[in-house]
C-alpha cells in the first residue's frame, strides 16, 4: 500500500520544508530532523512510499521519495534479489570517490548518496538486501553530506533487516 500526502502552507516567506513532514516517514524509519537538511525551503511537500520496508519472495522493492514544490529532494529504496544476484557498484564511476563502510557485507557513502548489502541467511530463507539512499546536496556544506547519509543508510538498513526478516 502506497501513501502520498500533500502537505501545503502558506506565507510571504518559505519556511523549512521539513515542518511540513510527519514526524517519521519513509517506511517510518526516517524522522523530520532526520531529513531536514535534504529538504531546505518550501511550501508543498510531497511524500510517496508504503508505510514500511518489509520486502518477501512476492515484494522485491520499496521506494520512497520527498519532493519539495516539485523537485526530488530525498529517495530511499530497499531491493531484495536472490542470493547471489551480484550487486555491482563501481566505484570508479563516483566522483569524488566514495569512503566504505562498516555495514552489512558491503557498503560505501559518497556525496550525493549512500548504498549498502548485506546477505540475509535465515533458516528457511536466503536473499540479498539492498539499500540507497540520496538527496539533493546543494544547500549543505560538503563536510556535512557523507556524515549525514551514513547515519540514513545504518537508520535504513537496520530497519529493512529488521522488517524483512533478514537472517530470521
């Protein structure tokens, strides 16, 4: 099930769009000051996703976005693939080059976003798990970006293995 909410105010100046948020969103793993400096300023708000991340052999993907008057501001999504599909990230690609992480089997941060696997080994069942987020960076510091986006994609992955059964 899929929710989008509108959420619009009106004033002679923009006010942080993140006000305009429920107080968690995105699979309710994400809080308003969680988001906030994805966001900047805005009038409407536009939130797009399901209520949680729980992903099945009949559910392979979540996605969640938050526009602000319009353009994309945040996207997280969880992806579920058998175990051993290859999850291939090329660094390479990434300018400037992305740090990794100490989470799950493999996972980097990089300016702009931040990715994560992690191979779920239960007794009945075995899939890999993949989690990204990004967002718009523009009004951030660049020191700010590679902090924030770790701390929203352990919130991320830590959620999804919790709501996926991941090694249940």
């Amino acid at each position: 099930m899929f929710t989008a909410v509108a959420l619009t105010g009106c004033s002679e100046e923009a006010k942080p769009a993140a006000r305009k948020l429920p107080e968690r969103t995105c699979f309710g793993v994400f809080t308003r000051s969680d988001l906030a400096p994805l966001l900047g300023k805005g009038e409407e708000v536009t939130v797009s996703g399901p209520s949680d991340a729980q992903l099945s052999p009949v559910r392979k993907g979540v996605t969640c976005t938050v526009d602000v008057d319009g353009p994309g501001r945040f996207l997280a999504t969880a992806t579920r693939q058998p175990l051993g599909d290859s999850f291939f990230w090329n660094p390479e690609m990434i300018h400037p080059a992305p740090d990794s992480l100490p989470l799950g089997d493999r996972a980097i941060v990089y300016d702009t976003g931040a990715r994560a696997f992690v191979a779920c080994k239960g007794r009945d069942d075995q899939f890999g798990l993949e989690v990204k987020v990004s967002g718009s960076v523009e009004q951030m510091k660049r020191e700010e970006r590679r902090p924030l986006f770790t701390k929203l994609i352990t919130k991320l992955l830590d959620a999804a293995k919790q709501q996926s059964k991941c090694g249940a």
